[in-house]
C-alpha cells in the first residue's frame, strides 16, 4: 500500500464503498449508437447557449 493510501480513512465503513454500474449503463457506456446521439445533443445545446449569447 502507498504511504498517501494510508492517509485516506473513511469516516464509516458504510459509506467508502464506490457504485458499481449496473448492466444497463454499462450496456449505455458502451453503446455506439447511444454516444451519439448525446453528442448531437450536446452539440445542439452548446449552439441554442451561443445563439442566444450573440
């Protein structure tokens, strides 16, 4: 173990632990077709945010 590793206690064990993803958003993550479609999305939302600051 790293000594900074020793440092990091939580303040209970209840609550350190991280999500793990699910099969669904681990079948979203992955799915070509799903980035897509947020990037185009994103992308439009990015224009509409410019469009209106100009």
């Amino acid at each position: 173990m790293l000594k900074a590793q020793k440092n990091i206690t939580p303040y209970d064990n209840k609550t350190f632990n991280t999500m793990v993803p699910g099969p669904f958003m681990k079948f979203m993550r992955t799915c070509k077709l799903w980035q897509f479609i947020r990037f185009i999305y994103i992308n439009l939302k990015m224009i509409m945010v410019i469009r209106k600051s100009h």
